[in-house]
C-alpha cells in the first residue's frame, strides 16, 4: 500500500488513479481535460456561464431600479393624458 500525494489516503501500489479523491497518480492527468480542446471548451463554457447570469443580475437590476418605480408615474401620465377627438371622426 502507498499513500495518495494529494490526499494522503492509502491506495494499493499497482493504483494509478486514487480512489479517494479521484487525482491521478502516475504523473498523468485525466486524459478528457489535458487537451487543448478541452481547454477551450472549459474556457468557453465559464465565459457563457458568466456572462449569462450578469446579463440576468442587469436585467433584474434595471427592473428594480428604473422600471418598476416608475410604473405607477407611467400610469398617472396615461391616465391623465388628455383624450382628444381623433380628425375625421363623427
């Protein structure tokens, strides 16, 4: 038995991948993301993620701060505005 370099829990000798915190211990690392394009699929994917929810958090932002306390102006104004007659109607 030998121990894991990154977790220190014990794994047999002939182990290459430890079973307790799944780090891989001959020196190489998982082969799905050493690839560059899993690289830049990661990459992609956190910008995505980010810039999707701070699209959200503005959206949300300008409904709370602008829309909606204007809601009640906006329709004091429509409900004031004068009704005029429309030309050429009887």
């Amino acid at each position: 038995m030998k121990s894991c370099p990154f977790c220190v829990g014990q794994i047999p000798d002939s182990a290459s991948k430890c079973q307790h915190c799944g780090e891989w211990i001959d020196g190489k690392t998982n082969p799905n993301s050493n690839t560059e394009l899993g690289r830049v699929a990661n990459r992609f994917v956190t910008v995505w993620i980010f810039l999707s929810v701070g699209g959200f958090v503005i959206g949300v932002a300008f409904f709370f701060l602008f829309w909606l306390p204007n809601w009640n102006k906006m329709q004091r104004d429509f409900d004031n505005f004068p009704k005029t007659q429309v030309p050429f109607q009887k």
